[in-house]
C-alpha cells in the first residue's frame, strides 16, 4: 500500500521527500486552477520545476488526448524511469497522471499531491488509474500504487461547496461499508461549523477504511468490489449527464447512485429501510436531482459495460446492513429501473 502522509503543511513534506533530487528529474501535471498552488508547493524545495503539464478541467477532458500530452512533456524533456511525476490536482489529474505515469517507459515515480475531497479520501489513494473512453467511465486503465501520497486539509479552503459535497458523498460510502457510529457522524456534519482538525480526523477515518480493503485486495479480485457500491449506477449517472452535454460531478453521481443501490439492497437484501431513507434524504436535500427516468435503456446498456460484469447482466455489490455487504449480485433489469425510479 502506497505510504499516505497528512499534513497541514505539504510544501515542507514535499521538500523533504524530494530532497537531493535533481530539477531535471521533476516533472508536474495539474489543471488550471491547481497550477496555481504550485508555486507556494514548491517553494521550500528552493525552485519550482519547469516540466509541467497543465490539463483543462473536467470529467469529459479525462481521456486519451489528455493523457498523451503528459507522455509528450515526459518524452521530449527526457524523462526516466527515476523521475518523479507529481500530480497536483483532483481525481481527473491524479487518474490521468497516474496512468500517464504507470505507462511511461512502464512505469515511472509517482507522488499525488489532492487538492480536492474526493481525491484525498478516494481517487488518489489505492492505485487505480485511467480515462474514459468511447463514452464509457475509466474504460481504460492500470493498477498502479503511487509511491507517496500527501493529503493537507488547506486545499480544502478553496474548494466551493459543490466540489465539497462531491467528495463527502464518497465518505458515505466508507460510512455504509464501516458502521453506523460513522455513518451518523456524516449524516449530521454541519459542514459550515466544521473546523479543518475536525474534517482531517474524518478523512483519516475514510481513509483507513479505504486501506484495509485495498490492502486486502489491491486488484480487485473480490473485496475490493466492495468499494464500488453506488459506482455501478453512478458511472452510468454520469457517463449520460457527460453525454447529455450537462456534466455532474463524480460524487453527485455516486450520491444518486447510493440512494438507487441502497433500494436494490432493501429489496434483494433485507437492508434496513429506515437508514435507507436517512440516506435518500440526505442526498436529495444536498445533491442536484437528474432526470433518470426518460433515459432507463441508455442507463442501463452503460452499466452493461461496467468491468465487474462476469456474465451477461449487471454485477452489484448490495449491502444487508451496514458494514454488511454481499458480492456479485445479478438484478433484474426490471428492478434496477424501480430502483432509479426512487432517486
């Protein structure tokens, strides 16, 4: 497991693990907005790198172009398999930086600096890497373990509260998977009051949550797909908001795909229904609704193509309660229309 490192201070830890390594061995990739932070990152290590990609925002820009611009900043700069890529940004920047990584001259450092939630207690930690492709979610991919992580809760200062509440729906999730205490303590976060102390010893927890079942299974041979719950519904979410032309975010998709999961669960499961609606009342007092029901067919023949399907059908890991989960479960798709009735 990548060795995670959480900090309220990630230019001095970055110093310190970058030092004694030459300027020409640095390479950056970031995005638009978090290029911007990359001055004061790196102004302990005494100068700031010259070798930097910087990517456009976005879920619809997570694909192959992307990626190929990393390799061509990697190749004509001369990069070896020694250097270090550091990948400063959200999970489109640490997916695509970290495949870029895993791929070039098969496989050079990595080291994931998240400036958003939802990839410091999700898409920068664990390995998977990748971009979307044929308007399928992460069709392409590796498993590739970054060799540090360094979560600082101040990138968190700048982020608006919609790309917050993308991240915390991930959160739920460890919520679901963990127990209830957890689960409760999320549900009834004032997220205005929060102080940063308070939010870092939650994201620890999400984090350590994450790590066991990781640490477990880091190809995803079967516990792992735990760690997927909401995410087959969700991907398809917002796979189709991509291609309606109005994109939500990961975790807005994911929230609505929790709510949907969580009624396969009751229905096929016994999971209990008053927690249920806790979750479906959250999520709709704090996620945007989407318009689901015209686009069932296109919803489903998405989820046809997630990579946990064995056989024909969609493949669903359900809960029985909390911390209680069942895999590879085969719905029917008359109930997986019921269940995104109830989003």
């Amino acid at each position: 497991m990548e060795s995670i490192i959480f900090t309220t201070d990630a230019g001095m830890v970055l110093a310190e693990l970058l030092d004694g390594t030459q300027h020409e061995d640095i390479f950056i990739v970031a995005d638009k907005h978090t290029v911007l932070f990359c001055d004061r990152l790196f102004e302990k290590v005494d100068w700031l790198p010259s070798h930097v990609t910087v990517l456009d925002c976005g879920e619809e820009n997570k694909s192959v172009e992307s990626v190929s611009r990393i390799w061509m900043m990697l190749s004509k700069q001369g990069a070896r398999r020694s250097s270090i890529l550091v990948c400063v940004g959200g999970g489109v920047v640490t997916d695509l930086g970290g495949f870029a990584a895993s791929t070039f001259k098969r496989g050079m450092r990595c080291i994931n600096v998240p400036t958003t939630l939802l990839a410091q207690v999700d898409a920068s930690l664990g390995g998977k890497t990748g971009f979307n492709f044929n308007g399928l979610k992460n069709e392409i991919g590796t498993f590739s373990i970054p060799e540090k992580v360094i979560i600082d809760t101040r990138f968190l200062n700048h982020l608006p509260v919609r790309e917050r509440m993308s991240g915390f729906a991930e959160m739920i999730k460890h919520g679901l998977l963990s127990n209830r205490e957890y689960l409760i303590r999320l549900l009834n976060l004032e997220h205005q009051e929060t102080t940063q102390e308070y939010m870092l010893e939650l994201i620890r927890r999400s984090v350590t949550i994450k790590n066991e079942i990781v640490t477990r299974d880091p190809r995803e041979q079967g516990l792992r797909k735990v760690l997927n719950f909401g995410h087959t519904i969700g991907h398809a979410i917002e796979s189709l908001s991509i291609m309606q032309g109005s994109p939500l975010l990961h975790g807005e998709a994911v929230a609505l795909g929790l709510v949907a999961e969580l009624y396969l669960s009751v229905k096929e499961k016994g999971f209990p229904e008053e927690i249920y609606r806790e979750v479906r009342n959250f999520v709709k007092q704090h996620y945007p609704p989407y318009p689901l029901m015209n686009h069932v067919d296109t919803l489903y023949e998405l989820m046809l193509h997630d990579k946990k399907n064995e056989r024909w059908g969609v493949n669903f890991t359900l809960l029985s309660g909390i911390g209680e989960f069942s895999l590879d479960n085969y719905c029917s798709k008359d109930l997986v229309v019921e269940a995104l009735s109830q989003v």
